[in-house]
C-alpha cells in the first residue's frame, strides 16, 4: 500500500484534504455484530488447531469469514458519505505489492491454483520471481539512498520501505493472478490486504502517476484492533513462510513446495 492510504474502519484521525470528516460512529451497529460473528469464528479456528490450514474444516471456516467480511464492509460503505469507485476489471490497485499477507491465505490460495490452473503454474511463479527481482532491485536502490543517518532523517516520519512499496507500484507491474480482462482470477478467496483495499476516485486517479496526488482518495477498510490479533494469531499458527508477508513472495514460495 502506498503511504497516502488511510484507514476509515479505525479511528480516523485528520481526513485527507478535500475529503470531509465523517460524523457518528464509524462503524455501524449491524457491522459490529458482524464482527463479532467473525471473532466467535475465528476464536473456534484457534481453538481447533487443525493441523493443516488446508483441512477441508478449516478452509469451510475460513470461507465463511470471507463472506462475513463482505457483509461487514458493505454495511460500513453503505453508512459512508462517499461511493466506492472500484468495479469489474479496474485492477488498477493490483499493481501493488501487497504486503500483510496471512500465511494461511497464501497457502489456501496455492492449493486452489495447483488445483484449478496447473499448467498455468509454471507462467505464474515465472512473473513472481520476476516481481521479486524488482522489488529487491528497488529496495537496493533505497537503501544506498538513504545509507547515511543524514539522508534519513530527510524522510521524516517516513519508514524506507514504504519508499519502496510506492516506488514497486510506479513500475505498472500487474498482480500474475489477474486474468485477460484485467479481473482477478482468485477474487472469491483473495487474502484481506487486497479486499481491505478501497477507492473513492475515479480509475485514473489511482494510476501511478496520480495515486499521491491530493485527489486520490484511497483507504483502507479493515476490522478492529481485536479482530486483526485474532487473524495473526493464526498467521503464527500456520506461518511457513520465516516471517515474510508480502503475498508475491509468499505464493512465489508455495507454489514452488
């Protein structure tokens, strides 16, 4: 994500300007609820401890929070003063390196791939490990930049690697998982640092050429504090992948097991 996004299902603190400050609770009641059906799923999934993130009870579980989470959004949006513009074969966002990736969803969504597009498999991790490659390049790149103490505290507040997610995005590298029309070929079990991912703007505001302009309104739309310490709860419990959580490495890994 790039260090312009915000988050609307927190506290929001100081709104982006030009974009108004939302009165009322930020979350609706009925959202809550949702949330806490969420919880009570997710308490259950800890307390099971299946020993496989890809047994058939875990995935059915799993599942049902994905549809709780659709719900739980919409009843957010549908309070929000503002429509969102993200539609069908937009994709624009899927030029991100999404990071905050669960190690369970990862390994859901390999299993899904090798199930569904196995001879598409060798073409996907190919533009994974070319992803990778860049990334590492950029992240090269910031770090001989901002090598000395002097150079980074002209950054400010700003951590480096949110300088190289942003940069990863100017590259126009498109997600190896959209198909042919721009649309994502794994939408349904899509891991929540693409769902939580929102726009108010029109399509070409989110190019990279406009994404950090003062009109681009994007946002995170995620659940509370508890629920997400629930989620990486479970990430720990399953997590194969030695504390990586960026989604491109992270399948580029699993597809590769």
């Amino acid at each position: 994500m790039t260090a312009k996004t915000r988050r609307i299902a927190k506290r929001p603190s100081t709104p982006k300007r030009g974009f108004s400050r939302r009165r009322g609770p930020v979350v609706p009641a009925r959202a809550r609820r949702i949330e806490r059906e969420i919880v009570a799923i997710l308490k259950r999934l800890l307390a099971e401890a299946y020993p496989s993130c890809l047994d058939k009870r875990f995935a059915a579980a799993y599942g049902e929070v994905l549809r709780l989470f659709a719900d739980y959004q919409r009843e957010v949006l549908a309070a929000y003063p503002h429509r969102v513009a993200c539609g069908a074969s937009c994709g624009v966002c899927c030029n991100h390196w999404p990071e905050d990736a669960y190690s369970f969803e990862v390994q859901l969504i390999a299993d899904a791939l090798r199930r569904t597009r196995p001879r598409d498999l060798g073409i996907i991790r190919a533009a994974l490990a070319g992803d990778i490659a860049c990334l590492d390049g950029i992240r090269r790149a910031v770090d001989e930049k901002f090598d000395s103490p002097v150079q980074r505290e002209a950054l400010g507040d700003i951590d480096p690697y949110d300088v190289v997610l942003s940069s990863f995005y100017q590259f126009q590298r498109p997600c190896p998982l959209l198909d042919k029309k721009g649309s994502c070929a794994i939408y349904r079990i899509r891991p929540l640092t693409c769902r939580v991912y929102v726009s108010f703007s029109p399509p070409e505001l989110c190019n990279p050429g406009t994404i950090l302009g003062d009109e681009a309104r994007t946002y995170l739309l995620d659940l509370e504090r508890d629920s997400s310490e629930l989620f990486d709860k479970l990430h720990f419990m399953y997590d194969v992948f030695d504390g990586d959580t960026g989604f491109r490495s992270m399948l580029h890994r699993a597809l590769e097991e």
